[in-house]
C-alpha cells in the first residue's frame, strides 16, 4: 500500500547537497534545468516551453509535499519524488508500506555522483524515518544512467513493463525494489 508521506517540514544533507521542500523562490533555477532539451525525456515529460509550465509543476510539488528539491550550493540542481506506486499494477505489495521514487538532475550536473547521493539519503530517510518496508524506482530500459544509480543504491529487478510518456510514445522500463531487509543487510543496521 501507498504509504502517506510529507516532506514539507524535511531537510536531509548530504556531502554535497541539501535535499528540502520546494519554495516559490526556486522558479528560475528549476526552469533552468528543466526546460534543456534531454532531461525530461528521460523521465516521460517535455521539456519546459515556458515559465509558466515551470510554475504548474512547482505548484504542485509544493502543494503535494513530496518531492524534494536539490539544491547545490545555493542552486537548485534537480528533484527526487517520493511518488506513489501503481497499487493496480503491483496487487502483491498491498501489505507493506512502500513509495516509487522518481528523480531529475540539470544536465550540468549529470556524470558527478550526485543522485546516487541524494537517492542513497532518500532512502535511509524512508526507511529509519517513515518507515517504509520497500521502495519501487523505474527507468526506461534506454536510460542507462538512471539504471546505473538504481543499481549504486542497491535496487534490484522486480519487473519489466511500458510507460505511456507525456509525448505521446510508450517506452519499455523495468521496476526495480529495494525492501528494508536488504537495505539494512547493505549497510549492517537495523531500524
């Protein structure tokens, strides 16, 4: 089952990022990134046409309290969503707590480790803080830099299928799991 979840009063750091809720002030930096042709087809959406478009997405991530934002150094550089799964597609998971996660980097920024940092804080915050038993992540099976984070982070395959994009074409993917067992077995802890 979808877990509840509410990010609005969370801030996580990192070695090198702060993961936080989206404020109105961000508009500018998350168009910046958002509207580079490249980084929203990798996640399903067109890119950004207009500010306004920007301001749509910013409203509801912030009315939604679940993504987070990245910020570097005083820019934001990306978002982490902490989505919920498809409950229709995945009948067997109804009995754990569990989240799908979603992320996007500006393309400046891609190469240099800093989503595998954000998802691994990500999920320690999911696991010891709300409780989660298992988080979902997918990529389509062309992004081969999402596959490469999932797999830093220690997800493993759970299932194959096809996403429906904002633009219209379908793009095969593949789930992949990471259950609080394994997690904790990875980093010898028990929350």
């Amino acid at each position: 089952m979808n877990a509840d979840i509410d990010i609005s009063n969370t801030f996580l750091e990192t070695e090198h990022l702060i993961l936080r809720p989206w404020r109105q002030d961000d508009l500018d930096d998350f168009y910046a990134y958002a509207s580079v042709d490249g980084v929203g087809q990798m996640a399903g959406w067109i890119p950004h046409k207009s500010k306004e478009d920007t301001q749509t997405i910013l409203d509801s991530f912030i009315s939604k309290k679940r993504t987070f934002a990245l910020e570097y150094q005083g820019k934001v550089i990306g978002s982490l969503g902490i989505e919920e799964y498809d409950e229709n597609q995945f009948p067997e998971l109804k009995d754990e707590k569990c989240r799908e996660i979603g992320y996007v980097l500006s393309k400046d920024y891609w190469g240099r480790g800093f989503m595998p940092e954000a998802v691994k804080e990500t999920i320690r915050y999911l696991f010891e803080e709300t409780g989660l038993d298992m988080i979902l992540c997918g990529h389509f099976l062309s992004n081969r830099q999402s596959q490469r984070v999932q797999e830093k982070c220690g997800f493993r395959h759970y299932a194959y299928g096809k996403y429906e994009t904002h633009f219209g074409t379908i793009e095969p993917d593949e789930t992949n799991i990471l259950t609080r067992q394994d997690w904790e077995s990875m980093n010898n802890t028990t929350v």
